[in-house]
C-alpha cells in the first residue's frame, strides 16, 4: 500500500534513533545472558563443593559410627584389664579398621587416639608407611583442634596434599576418643572433576537454552520494537492523509464553484460573438483555450481530491477480461476520435481476482489516459494501446502497452511522484492515484520500456481462483 510505503519512509528516517535502541537492547540481553551463565556456574559449583563435603561428613560419620560400635563390642566380649586381653583387643579392632580401610578407596590411614593423644588403635593404606611420621604432628586434642580437616603435606610425594579429618567418637554424650582420617585429595579431585564435568556440560546445556530463550525474546522486542515505529510511521501517515482529505474537498469545492461560474461565463461570452471576423476568430481560439485549462483545472481538483480521499473497497470477484472490456467500451469512441486503436489480446484463460471494479477500471483508465498522450505523437496509423490479461503462478495481470516514446531516462525516477508529470498540461496524479488502487488490492504495477518502442504497464494482483 502507498501508505505503508511512506510509512517505511519515515521508519526509514528514523532508523539510527532504532539503531540506538537495538544496540542499547543486545548491549542488555548480553550483560544478561552472561551474569546468567557465571550465577548459574558459581551456583552450580558451591552446590557441587557442598555436596563433596557433605558426602565427606557423613562417611566419617559413618566410619566413626561404626568404629565406636567396634570399639564397644569388642571390650564388651574382651573385657579391658590384662595385657593379653589389652593385645588381642587392639589385634581385633586394626583387623577392623584394616577392613574399613580396604572398602573406602579415598582414605589412607584410620587412627584413634585417645584424649591425652596416645594412638589407641590404626590401620594404614600400603605404601603410607612414611607418612607414620607425620602423625605426631597431625595428632591434635579436641581443645586445640581450629579445624575438623587439616591439610598435610605427603612425605612420599611433597607436591601432594591429603586430608586429616577429625571425628570425635562420643560415649554417652562425652568424646571418648578422636577418630583421624587420612583422605585422598587426588581421589577427591578425580570425583569432583567427574562431577564437574558433567555438571558443567548440564551448565553448557542450560546456559544454552537460556541464551537461546534471552534471544528469542530479544529478537521478539526488537521486532515489537520496529513494529511500533512502524505502526507510528503509518499513524503519522494516515493523519496527514486524512487532513490532506480534508484540505482537499475544501479546496475541491472552492475551486469548482469559481471554475463553473467562469465557464459558464465563457459559454455566454462564446454565444455573443459574431460568427465571422479576424476577431472573432481569434476570440474564439482565445476561449477554447481557456476553457481547455479551466478543464484542466477541474481535472486536477477532481484527481487531488481522489487522491486524498480514504480508499474504501468494495471487494468482489472480478473477471479480469470483463473488466478489460467495459473499459475499452467506455474509451472506444474517445479513441476512435483521436485514430487511436485499441487491441485486446485475452491470452489465457478467464482469471478472476478479488477487489473493487469501479477502483480497478479508474485504474486502467489512468494507465490508458497517459498512453493515449504517449501515443498522440505518432502519425494517425501508428496510434496502437494494447490490452491483455493472463496469470503468471498466484498472480494475475493486466498489461496495457503502447507504441508510444516510452519513459524518458529523465522522467524514469519520478514516475509515481505525487505532482510529477513530463508532460505539457499534466496533473501529475494519474499514476499515483492507478498505484494507491493497486496497492491497496495488494498488488503492484510494473512498467518497462519496450524493445521496438513505446512503454509497457502491468497491474498484478493475487488470483482469487489460485489455490496453493
């Protein structure tokens, strides 16, 4: 449509206020997306290092537990006075402790000391025999123990760390003893690096689908966005449309009144003189040409005012090849008058659109009106406008043809400007007024210079017969 296109024009000269909001809005969606990802990381990588200790927590727990249990049993079936008593005790519970080590692949060493720090009972991994000789430093009393897990340094290989981890073994509510356990850190780190592997993958993934989404909405504002400039474009387009309207039938009106009354003065002054005589001759030649311009006045204030107007379609299914011939009916003696001979050449098949006829034929007869001027030039048998009509794939056409000068490189880029015409007397309104009907059909006119002379016209409009 004509008013879409100003509309695109004016969204046009806005753009680098639009541009200014785009880059404004992805700046955003970015920042967004990336303290998105590095929350969701850092999130996601405290829940994992919580989740490590909490599994750490609980299996010293759980070996403390089981080692109190131990412990118990075994004085309870052993007793605790005798020193072959006191051997076979301890023999039993580093058997134990030998046998919770063998099922717990991070822990190195299993030590109970008791609360003058003398080691009670131990069970130590093969190949940690050197690291006996950190425990006295690792050995620590409750009271002045600052932390449940200590990093100490490997004797055997100094650029690794492991873990002492401290668990008090409670009899009747009162430490009795303190469990030591020697973890791993490389166990530890190759279980949190699987962990981490696949929770950053699932992060990956995650981040993904939120980035993918934060687009999608970014593209959907960018798009409401220019949508709005544009239905503001095309506001600001039909406000200046309706007040030209306005302007116009006002104007129409004040010029019409003015023109009849001076044509018909015209037509008196034209009756009152004499029949014969140089002046009268002149006279009369003076008169039929003002009252040629006082038509073209009319004319002009007629189209203006068509132009201007709100376009309301009364659509309804058309038969192109009859409309093509009520309109060379109505132009028939027109041209006959003027040596000007009409073809028809109906190629295809009836093709039936839908739209306004009476809108349609104005159309056509603009199209005819300024191929009858092109043609007007040419010698009485060289007079020729052809009609024709046929569809191409979902569309259907009307091409009027003439045997004209063609479009001027000079006129070519002006050829639907509003007032614009190369032609001596023109209004300027006639292809404009023929391309807002098209348009508003949703269709379009296209035009070319022909080969052997003269120019080509064709308005293309949606087939209502085309099923896709």
């Amino acid at each position: 449509m004509k008013e879409r296109k100003e509309a695109q024009a004016l969204l046009l000269k806005s753009r680098p206020n639009f541009k200014h909001h785009l880059y404004i809005s992805s700046a955003l969606f970015g920042v967004i997306i990336l303290i998105t990802t590095f929350t969701l990381f850092r999130l996601s990588t405290g829940s994992l290092r919580d989740q490590v200790d909490s599994e750490l927590t609980a299996t010293a727990e759980n070996i403390g537990l089981q080692v109190r249990e131990q412990i118990q049993n075994t004085n309870a079936r052993l007793g605790s006075s005798g020193a072959q008593s006191l051997f076979q005790r301890t023999a039993e519970v580093d058997a134990y402790l030998e046998n919770l080590l063998t099922q717990q692949e991070e822990i190195l060493y299993l030590l109970v000391q008791d609360l003058q720090g003398e080691i009670q009972y131990k069970a130590i991994r093969q190949g940690m025999e050197l690291e006996q000789n950190q425990f006295p430093r690792i050995l620590i009393s409750p009271k002045n123990s600052r932390s449940p897990r200590v990093e100490v340094p490997s004797l055997g290989t100094p650029s690794q760390t492991y873990l002492d981890v401290i668990e008090p073994i409670m009899v009747d509510g009162q430490p009795q003893l303190i469990l030591h356990l020697g973890v791993d850190r490389s166990a530890l780190e190759s279980r949190f690096s699987g962990l981490r592997s696949i929770l950053l993958q699932r992060l990956l993934i995650a981040s993904a689908i939120v980035a993918g989404i934060l687009t999608l909405a970014l593209l959907y504002v960018l798009w409401l966005l220019k949508r709005a400039q544009l239905l503001e474009a095309e506001a600001q387009t039909a406000d200046r449309l309706a007040y030209l309207g306005t302007l116009a039938g006002g104007l129409a009106h004040e010029i019409r009144n003015p023109l009849n009354a001076i044509n018909l003065n015209l037509q008196m002054i034209e009756e009152d003189l004499p029949g014969t005589g140089p002046e009268a001759t002149e006279l009369a030649v003076l008169l039929k040409g003002t009252k040629q311009e006082i038509k073209r006045l009319d004319r002009l204030a007629s189209n203006f005012l068509v132009y201007a107007k709100p376009l309301e379609l009364e659509r309804k299914e058309i038969e192109l090849g009859s409309l093509v011939d009520e309109t060379i009916r109505l132009l028939r003696r027109e041209c006959e008058t003027a040596d000007i001979r009409l073809e028809y050449d109906p190629k295809h098949e009836a093709v039936r659109v839908l739209g306004d006829p009476d809108l349609l034929k104005q159309a056509m007869l603009n199209l005819v009106v300024n191929a009858q001027e092109s043609v007007m030039a040419n010698p009485n048998d060289a007079r020729i406008i052809c009609f024709a009509t046929g569809k191409d794939a979902d569309r259907a056409f009307v091409r009027v043809a003439d045997s004209g000068a063609g479009v001027s490189a000079e006129d070519a880029p002006s050829l639907f400007k509003l007032f614009y015409s190369g032609k001596r007397g023109g209004t300027g309104l006639g292809l404009p007024i023929a391309q807002r009907i098209v348009e508003s059909h949703g269709g379009e006119i296209t035009w070319q210079n022909l080969p052997e002379a003269g120019a080509e016209f064709v308005i293309w409009l949606n087939r209502q017969d085309h099923r896709a």
